[in-house]
C-alpha cells in the first residue's frame, strides 16, 4: 500500500523544484542540488551548535 500524504509530500515539493526552475532558468538538477547543499549546511550549523 502506498502512503498517500508521502506521495502528495513528494508532488508538492517536486512542484516547488519546478516553479524554481522556471522562474531562475536553472535546471531540475541544478535546484535540487542548491536545496542539498542548504540542508547540508544547516545540519552542519546545528551540530556545531549542539
């Protein structure tokens, strides 16, 4: 069985990816690795922090 609130998780931020992707003229892959890097990075800041 397919959890229904993962698969609307995933269109609403594969959404998000897209509208940024448009509206940047950076590609799909390029956004997606921005998002990444963000989420590194604040994972990192917080581990410092703790």
């Amino acid at each position: 069985m397919c959890d229904n609130k993962a698969v609307e998780d995933y269109k609403l931020e594969r959404a998000k990816v897209e509208t940024i992707a448009e509206y940047t003229d950076l590609s799909i892959q390029e956004v997606l690795n921005l998002k990444n890097n963000r989420m590194k990075t604040l994972s990192a800041t917080f581990a410092f922090m703790a």
